[in-house]
C-alpha cells in the first residue's frame, strides 16, 4: 500500500467500531495532526503525541492513545534510520514496538488498536530487509485478520472502500510473506465482496499476472468519493 492507501485504511477504522463506541473514538482526535505528521509537518506531529501523552498521564491504560504514540514513535524511527542515526533510531524502534505491542495486549479486540498497529507495519517495513520485516509483516496480517473475524457480523453492513482495503491489506500482507495461496483466497475474495472497490482490479491484476501494478504514491485508491 502506497502512504495514502495506509493512511485511508486508519481512516477506517471509524467504520469498523461499533457506534455505541463512537463518543469515546480517540482516532477522531489524533489522525488529523498524526498523518499531517507523517507527511512531514514536524509540528503537527508534536501536537499528536502530545495529545496521546496528555491521555496517557490521565489513563495509562488507554489502548488507542497507546498505539497511536507507538505509530508516532515508529515514524520517528524510520526517520531518525534515514538520517543515518542508528543509536536514535533503535531507541525509538523499540519503543514503538512496546508501545504497539502493549496496546493490543490492552485492547485485543479493539480495531481501533489492531488497524493503526498493523497499518503502520504494513507501510514501515517495506525498507527493511526481508528477515527483519518478516515477522513484522505477519504479525500485522494477524492483527488484520483478526479484524476480519470480530468485525464478520456486520460485514455485509460494511462499504466496498472499507472491505476492499481491509482485504487487500491482507491479500498484500500474505504476498509479501510468501503465503500466496492465502493471498489469492484474499484477492479473490476482495473482487467478490468488494467489486466497487478501487483495489479490485489491481487484486485482478494479481490474480492474471501475480504482481501488482506500481502506484504513483500521490492518491487514495477509490477513496472519498
């Protein structure tokens, strides 16, 4: 998923938890400034985790500002990583990684937790090298596919956008571990449940040719219509 097919499946997460929940979403709060942040407005990243410890000093058992700190403190890793400081980047690797894993310890049914945490492997690991980013990578097809299972009442309920981009990530998430039978059971699935979806025909794509099409990076496939 190119940077924005991520940050459209954060976005998803509002469609995926209960609206009995929605007065508490957290995300709602966040994401503005979040993926601001991540597009390289340093400020506005600032203002996103300051809101996440604000929460935390509060509620230290708050699973969504937990896992929306660790997404920041993974970004900032990746970034620290590209500046060519490793001691910086290690550090802050590490702390992503307890934070991300301690929210879902907290939260494990929570898409509000799974989606962010996996979203941000999915997306952070495709510079890291194979046997690194391996265990990453399945370990956010498994938050993602637990989403699937807890969210398979109201699947029919469900728009194509939100079910196409849940199921590529999973269809794509299976590719990259080398687990393509899975991943065309995913794609198949993904022209089946979601025809209208944007990832249809690069999930047609896959299934012709077994790769997908290059994206130019610059829009959110099949995204606010």
């Amino acid at each position: 998923m190119t940077f924005f097919t991520w940050l459209a499946t954060l976005v998803l997460t509002a469609a995926q938890v209960p609206a009995t929940q929605q007065p508490q979403r957290f995300d709602y709060q966040v994401r503005a400034d979040f993926f601001a942040g991540v597009a390289g407005d340093e400020a506005r990243m600032n203002e996103a985790m300051d809101l996440c410890e604000r929460t935390l000093a509060e509620n230290p058992k708050h699973a969504e500002a937990m896992v929306w700190h660790g997404a920041g403190a993974f970004v900032r890793a990746g970034q620290a990583f590209q500046k060519g400081d490793m001691a910086a980047g290690g550090q802050l690797f590490g702390r992503a990684m307890k934070e991300m894993n301690d929210a879902v310890a907290l939260a494990p049914d929570n898409p509000g937790v799974l989606i962010p945490r996996a979203a941000v492997l999915f997306e952070g690991t495709r510079a890291m090298p194979p046997d690194t980013a391996r265990p990453l990578v399945e370990s956010a097809v498994a938050n993602y596919e637990h989403v699937l299972d807890i969210q398979a009442p109201i699947w029919p309920t469900l728009g194509d956008h939100a079910r196409g981009e849940l199921l590529f990530g999973l269809a794509e998430g299976s590719a990259r571990v080398g687990r393509l039978d899975k991943a065309r059971l995913y794609f198949e699935r993904l022209i089946k449940d979601a025809p209208t979806s944007g990832q249809a025909p690069k999930a047609e794509q896959w299934i012709s040719t077994g790769t997908l099409p290059k994206s130019n990076g610059t829009s959110c496939v099949g995204c606010h219509k």
